[in-house]
C-alpha cells in the first residue's frame, strides 16, 4: 500500500511540476493503476459515475446563469451601484471591485468568473485613474475568491454531493463568512489607499444610490430568488440553476436588452467551456478518489492524520494546513472530490459540524484559486493587466495574507458559519 502512495502521488507530483494539465496530472497515474488492477473500462464506469448526478447538474447551470449575467449587462449595473455605495471612500474603485466581486460572486457561483468578469471592466477603469496596475490586478485575483464564498457556490454544491450535506445549509452558512472576508479586505484597502494617496472615485448622493439601485435591483433579485427558493422549500439548488438561467435570459433580452442574436453564442459558448473545464475534472478526480479508497489508501491517510490530530483544535490546524498546500496545486473542485472522502470520517468522529468544515473546505481552497503556482485568478488578473505574473503575484501578498486571517477566525469561530443557519431554523 505505500508503494501504491508514493507511485500514485510521485507521478501526479511530477506531472504537476512540468506544467501538465491537471486533468492528465489526475487522470494519467489513475489509469495507469486501474489498467493494471483492474480492466479498462472500470475507468469509463468511474469517470461517468461521478459525473453522474442530478445534484451536479446545478454546475452547469450556474456556470450559463454566471455568464448570462455577465453578458447580459447586470455585472456593469452591480459596478455602478457598488460605486455609488462605497467609490467615495479613499481607494474608491479598489473598493468597487471588491463589494463588486461580492455583488457577482451571489450571481455567477465561480471565482475565476467573477475575477474575469469584475477584472475586465475595473482593472482598465483603475489604470485610467492613476492606480498602479499590479495592486489593482492583485486586489482584483483575491476579491475573485469571494465567487465560491458567497452563495451559490460550484464548490459547495460538490462538497453537498460528496459529503451528503445540505446544499441549502451550506449556501446560507457561506454569507456572513463571505462579507467577513470582504470586510477585511476594504479595511486593507482603506489602510493601504492612505499610504499610496490613491484617489476616490465616486461621488454618493441619494439621487444616484436611487437611480443606481433601481437600475440593478433585476439582478439583484437573483439571488434573493435563489436563496429564498431553496430556503422557502420551493425550490432543490439544482432546480435554483434553472430558475437563475431562465430569470436571467428573460431580465436581459427583455429588461436590459442587451441579449441578442450577436451574443447569444457568445453567451453559449462562453458556459459550454467553462462546464466543460470543471465537469472533466470532477470526472478524473472522482476516479481518482474512488481508487484511492478501493486501495486502502484513503484508509491509510486519514487513519495517519487521526493518530496525531485527536482534538477538534488540532485537527483543524492539521486540515488547514493540509489545505493551503492542496490549495496551492490543485483547482478547488479536484481538492474537493479527493480531500473530503479522506477527512469527513474523522470530521464526524471528533463532532465537527459537517456544513462548518464544508465552508471551511471551501473558504481554504478557495483562496488557492488566488495561490501559486496553480491560482488561477491570479493568471486571469495578470493577463487582463497585461502585467508579468511574478509582478501580480507579489502585489496580491498583502490581500493573501488577510484572506487567511480571516480564514482562521472562520475556522476557530463556528458561529461566523453557523449563526445564520440556525436562526433561520435551518437546523
């Protein structure tokens, strides 16, 4: 069993090394061993299995109705109202693309959507306003974590698929940890806007927060109707996924009008990749995942981190830990369907509430997606800046390291996840 460790994580180390794309970092050792253990179509039969599930379909739903919203004209809507709320305090736009990315994030369900999308209005806007490229691009990377913090959320439906945890608990747990990790984020920017002298760029006044509102409040509704829908019971989150793609077709070919039959494909297009990008990686990773507990070596892990992590506090310590480094490798569905079958065992045996360690999960991995060397907002930030990666990376520094502060206080402070679910008397 150890030969089976070392071989099967020696060759998804080295392929990662070289830059491989982490469907064949994932997929290639997995065939390898099921071609030698087992016949070749127990990996078509895994693959399509873990694909096969009404829960994912929200995936890509949520994925059309995130680009939907992005094309249809709600995302520069949200923009100007999050202007007006907060573009008159010093960093102005800094603060934009935050409460931005927050806004969007309720709508889309993907960091590195809401990066792509809050990035390619704010980050030219920032430049042409005086602030410096690399701080707006690096604000802009980690911000984009906030897409799968707040609800909904691609990955939290996964860890609800895999954990067998309410999706609907998990949606509302993910608020108030989302706007803690906001908040730490404008006091950073209120801080650092001071030192750099870095301008305001919006002016509030009643009249403008009115018109700006009203102009947004179509979009705003959707994710009162999706959170309300599955809280209400009228509603499954994946039946939410419908609901947010026909409102959201409707609210831009009808309302905003800026759906037509130029973009529509675009739109089409946009969704069918970007499901594609996650549903063939939750293929692989869930028959990696399945070979990892039929080899005994699921088992042999998570019987290794129980025998020394034998309290909740030093468990957690030990599962952050172990998620940043996950984080920084791997794309966060993939970290999910390999990291959650191992720990949720060990997560009910200590009595660690199962939708707490899934924000957890989910807050961790998140912000890889904003962490070298995989961090993949971070690549999208730093092309729509057209700056060097190196130079992006280091300019995000500071927003990291706030992110995970907040990422501690919601692990070591239950009631930051569970506070709301229970009184809505989710629980």
């Amino acid at each position: 069993m150890i030969f089976t460790v070392l071989v099967l994580f020696g060759i998804f180390g080295l392929l990662l090394f070289f830059n491989v794309p982490l469907v064949v970092a994932i997929g290639l050792p997995t065939l390898i061993f099921i071609f030698n253990d087992f016949t070749l179509p127990i990996m078509a039969q895994r693959v399509y299995m873990a694909v096969d599930s009404f829960t994912l379909l929200a995936i890509p739903l949520f994925m059309l109705a995130g680009k939907i919203m992005e094309i249809g004209g709600m995302s520069k809507r949200i923009i100007r109202l999050a202007n007006c709320l907060v573009g008159w305090m010093s960093g102005g736009l800094a603060h934009v693309i935050i409460v931005s990315c927050a806004f969007f994030g309720a709508l889309s369900g993907s960091s590195p959507a809401t990066t792509a999308a809050m990035g390619s209005i704010l980050i030219p806007e920032m430049k042409e306003k005086g602030f410096p490229t690399d701080f707006s691009a690096g604000l802009t990377a980690v911000s984009g974590c906030l897409g799968t913090i707040i609800p909904p959320s691609i990955p939290m439906v996964v860890y609800g698929v895999v954990s067998g945890t309410s999706i609907g608990e998990l949606f509302i747990a993910g608020i108030i940890p989302g706007m803690l990790m906001a908040s730490f984020l404008m006091i950073t920017v209120y801080v650092m806007s001071k030192k750099k002298k870095l301008p305001r760029t919006g002016n509030f006044t009643f009249k403008e927060l009115k018109n700006s509102f009203l102009d947004s409040i179509a979009a705003l509704m959707v994710p009162v109707i999706i959170l309300g829908g599955i809280y209400g019971g009228y509603f499954t989150p994946t039946e939410a996924g419908v609901i947010a793609v026909v409102y959201g077709f409707l609210i831009s070919i009808f309302y905003y009008k800026e759906i037509n039959l130029n973009n529509f494909l675009e739109v089409l297009g946009g969704a069918i990749t970007n499901t594609v990008l996650v549903m063939i990686i939750v293929a692989v990773s869930g028959a990696f995942s399945w070979l990892l507990t039929i080899s005994g070596v699921s088992s042999l892990i998570g019987k290794s981190i129980a025998s020394f992590a034998t309290t909740k506090i030093l468990f957690l310590i030990v599962v952050n830990i172990l998620l940043v480094f996950v984080g920084c490798f791997i794309e966060t569905v993939a970290g999910i369907l390999i990291v959650t079958p191992v720990l949720f065992p060990i997560v009910q045996s200590l009595g660690i509430d199962p939708v707490q360690f899934g924000i957890i999960v989910t807050v961790n991995l998140s912000i890889g997606m904003s962490t070298p060397p995989v961090g993949e907002n971070q690549y999208i930030a730093a092309a729509i800046a057209k700056i060097p990666f190196d130079k992006e990376v280091k300019a995000a520094l500071p927003f990291l390291l706030v992110a995970f502060l907040s990422l501690i206080i919601i692990t070591f402070v239950p009631q930051v996840s569970l506070w709301l679910p229970n009184v809505l008397g989710m629980r």
